[in-house]
C-alpha cells in the first residue's frame, strides 16, 4: 500500500485462505501478515484490532482497494470527539466488465447510509474506521457474523451507545462486486442469512415485514434526487435479496417484500381457472403487479458512464 500516512500499521489477515494472499503480502515491506484458521469476517477484524496498536484501525476487505490518500481522509472525519467511526464511499472500477458493472447496479451491494452530508447511520465494512476505544468498549465485531452483517450490527451498537458515525466522502475505496450472477446470488443468500442474525439482535430496528427502519438515506450529489434514494436492506421476497431501498419508502419496500411472493402465489393459481371462470382475475393481477414493478425497477436502474451507448442491453443483463 502507497499510503500518505506516517506510522501505518498494515496488517492483512489471511482467514483460512489458500490463494496468492501470503505471496502478495510478502512483496509489501511495509505490510504484515496474520495467518488463522478459517473463523469469519467479524473474527478477522477482531484480529487485526488485537494485532495493531494505533488510537484509530481501519478496515478494508480484500476485493476492495483504496487511493494513497484514503487514511489520511478517514482520519480528517474524527472531528468531533462524539465521532468514533467514520467511513466513505466506495465504487466499482471503471475497468470491470459489464456484468461485473451490472452487479454492482443490483440491489444489495454494501453501502453507506447517510443521516447528514457527514453523519452516517450506517458505514459498510469494506470501507469504515473507529476508534480503538470504542471497539473495545463494545467488545469488537460479534463472531457471529461470519459473512456479512458485522458493520451493520456494530454501527447501530454504536449509535445506541449515543455515539456518532462520520462520513468523509474524499475518503473513497474501489470495489470490485461478483464477476458473475452466480457468485451475486450465492453473496446475496449469505447477505439474507447474515441479516436475519442482525434482525435477531436489533428487532426494533426492523418492520413486521422484515425491512430495516433506516433513519438515514443513501448519500446523492444532486439535490433532486436527495428525495429519492434509499439505502437497501431488509427480506426481498423469499430472503435471497436484500430489499431495494431505494425511491417510494416502505411502499416499495413492501412490494417487493410480500408483494412479489403473493404475485407468485398468485400466478401458481392459473390452474384453477378450469374450475371457476373468475378466478382467473387473481393470476391476471398478479402477471399485472409483477410486470409494473419489473418496468418500474427497468426505469429507475441507473447505468454507468461505460455503459451509456448500450443503455437497454445493461439493464435487461441486469433483470436477468
């Protein structure tokens, strides 16, 4: 790492790995390596915060890199001695390919969420910082978490403790998503595991129907599109999607919480239409819901600037 920061403690924790990970590191001077037996995301970070010794210890996961001068961003987001935590955004290459870029338009991706322009509810695990005081205070990341869900159930513990979460939007890491719809599908059943421990620490923080009651909203450069944008999270359907918290608030989050699995439901009644004429106005319905909210959801993908002069190709890549 290139980092513009003296005294950077960089510690890489190899969690069972048996890839190129111990021969990278060793072409890094300035970088250690922590081997342990495969144990989880949350125990990782719960040994690099044993293993490292400065006020402040960032994190960043291995498909994910930062500019030179990200620490010293993530610091600059400590301005308040409320502040225990902060983090950034964090953004797909330009280079990635097209489904690669595809993935990263779908729902579920790690984000931020934002209660101000430098406060967050929430800051993702591939791109967050705290205080070495406030994590030992609360005793770490939960072990529990060995995917996913980690950052969340650690920045609400921090919240209910009266503390805050910085934003620090010059502080950015490049992200690389799933190269494949396999590989997303697979991260995004583990993210619907992961979300339902969350669900069972934090209970008041989620609906009857599963969705997570963010106070904050995605961070939007436009102000006419501040409006708009939610954060995702919560059941999508049958749980292998998190929910996409985007524009129409708990409305859309509840057509596609229960709206998409009683369309289903519906649509498994066509055979009925055989026995009573009129029932045949419940599969109609559903075809009818679903088909509105796949359009809705056509209109409101937002395609990269790699993407622009194939518009219509990546958003149906995208549906399918």
């Amino acid at each position: 790492m290139r980092a513009r920061l003296p005294r950077l403690d960089v510690l890489v924790i190899n969690d069972g790995s048996t890839d190129s990970t111990s021969a990278i590191v060793k072409e890094h001077e300035k970088a250690r390596l922590l081997s342990i037996a495969h144990s989880g995301l949350a125990t990782a970070r719960n040994e690099g915060l044993k293993n490292t010794s400065g006020d402040i210890v960032a994190f960043l996961d291995s498909d994910a890199y930062p500019s030179p001068e990200w620490p010293y961003y993530l610091a600059l987001g400590f301005d308040d001695e409320d502040v225990v935590g902060v983090g950034g955004p964090n953004e797909c290459p330009a280079d990635a390919s097209l489904r690669a870029q595809q993935v990263a338009a779908s729902p579920g991706g790690p984000i931020h969420v934002l209660l101000s322009d430098d406060r967050a509810e929430h800051v993702p695990g591939c791109n967050m910082a705290f205080t070495r005081s406030a994590l030992e205070e609360l005793g770490g990341f939960d072990p529990i978490y060995t995917v996913a869900g980690d950052d969340v159930d650690f920045c609400w513990r921090v919240l209910d403790r009266g503390w805050e979460i910085g934003f620090q939007p010059a502080a950015l890491v490049w992200h690389h998503p799933r190269r494949t719809a396999g590989a997303y599908l697979r991260q995004q059943w583990g993210y619907g595991r992961s979300e339902a421990l969350v669900q069972a620490r934090h209970p008041d923080r989620f609906s009857m129907v599963g969705a997570a009651r963010w106070r904050g909203r995605i961070y939007a450069a436009a102000p006419i599109r501040a409006w708009r944008e939610r954060i995702y999270r919560g059941l999508y359907g049958a749980a292998p999607y998190q929910s996409v918290y985007r524009g129409g608030g708990e409305l859309r989050d509840t057509a596609h919480q229960l709206g998409v699995p009683v369309a289903a439901i519906g649509l498994l009644l066509t055979p009925l239409i055989m026995v009573a004429r009129p029932l045949a106005a419940i599969p109609i319905l559903s075809a009818i819901f679903l088909i509105g909210l796949a359009a809705s959801d056509f209109g409101r993908t937002q395609v990269p600037p790699s993407a622009q002069g194939s518009r219509l190709r990546f958003r149906l890549g995208l549906r399918c």
